[in-house]
C-alpha cells in the first residue's frame, strides 16, 4: 500500500465508505478484488483490520469469484440485469453494511454500529442509482449500451476500489465522487422515467414545484 495504514478516523470512514457505496455496483467483485490483493501482499491487513483476512480465505475468494463471474454477464443482458439488481437489493446493503463492518476497529462498538448503519444505507444508495440507471439503459431498442455501461461500471470499481485502498487518504474523497455520482444517476433516472411514463399516458410531463 502507498504509505502505512496508521489511519485516523476520517480514512478509516472514507474506505469503509468508498468500499460500500462500490459494494452497490458490485458486491462480489469487491469481496474479491479485495481478497486476491490481500493474498498477493498488495494489501497487506492491518492489526485493527484482522477481520478483513477473511476475505483471502480460498472458499470465500471462489464464492466471491463465481458471484463476480455471474454479475459480470448477467450485468450485460439487457432486462436481465434489471431482474439481477432486483435480486439485489437486499443482498448488496448488507454485504455493504458487512464490509464496513470489517474496516472499522472492533474495538470501538460505537464505531462499529454508526459504520454497519452508514454502510448499509450507502450501499442501498449506490444500488438504487445503478438499478434506476439500468432502468433508462434497458429502454434503449439496441443493446449495445447496456454491455458500454456495465463494462463501464466493472472498471470504475476496480479502479476506485484499489484508489481507495492503496491511497486511504484520499478514499474519503473518492465516496463523496461516488455519492454525488449516485445522486446525479437517481436524479436522471428519476426524470427520464417520469418523461417515459407521461409519454405513455400521452399527457404532458408537469414540472416538479
């Protein structure tokens, strides 16, 4: 990792908080991007993070890496994503809440409840953007957006995830990007499904007061 992992509180909440808001993309993918950096040495757990060792343990990696695997395709079927999000939107807050769970120090139970509570509502956030997102991607005729979109959103993960993780500084950062992002997906998914729904009751769309 860039650095020692002597993080004070505010890192702390800006990794557990970047790894749940990514939890609501991807869930398996950060379970086991995580691990496999874990085995790798390339992130090396912390004393007050030994609960995260888990995650390298081989049978977690696999089921991890087949869940990975299964989101990867079914996240480029147009409509069959949608039915995956909706599968979803139970599992991915509390894999979120879990992992924020295993970030913070287990010593602090304060600490512990106020970070299953946040990361729980962040990943429920994060997956409502992406599942409302989908929703305005499936009503395209072509399908091609859909697989840009997801093939988009794998990278992103990856990439903010190892942001977050081998720069703890900045992760506190890199959950507000993710939190403004999914505000600004739910705000448009609001909208153009609103338009979509007036056009098909053949009424004019009225504006929000």
């Amino acid at each position: 990792m860039g650095g020692s992992f002597a993080l004070g509180i505010m890192e702390i909440i800006g990794v557990a908080g970047s790894v749940s808001l990514l939890a609501g993309w991807r869930l398996y993918l950060c379970i086991f991007a995580t691990g496999l950096a874990m085995r790798f040495d390339a992130f090396p757990v912390p004393e007050h993070l030994a609960s995260l060792a888990v995650l390298e343990n081989p049978w977690v990696m696999g089921i991890a890496a087949l869940g990975a695997l299964a989101e990867f395709f079914a996240d480029k079927v147009m409509w069959l994503d949608t039915i995956w999000d909706t599968v979803h939107t139970f599992i991915r807050p509390v894999g979120g809440a879990l992992l924020a769970l295993a970030i913070v120090d287990p010593s602090d139970p304060a600490t512990q409840v106020i970070a299953f509570l946040l990361g729980g509502g962040a990943s429920l956030l994060a997956h409502g953007g992406k599942a409302g997102a989908r929703a305005v991607v499936n009503t395209s005729p072509e399908p091609v957006s859909n697989a840009v979109v997801s093939t988009g959103e794998d990278i992103a993960t990856v990439g903010l995830l190892w942001l977050a993780y081998e720069y703890p500084a900045v992760a506190a950062g890199v959950a507000v990007f993710l939190l403004l992002v999914t505000v600004v997906l739910i705000w448009i998914a609001w909208r153009i499904l609103g338009s979509i729904r007036a056009a098909l009751r053949g009424k004019p769309q009225s504006e929000p007061g």
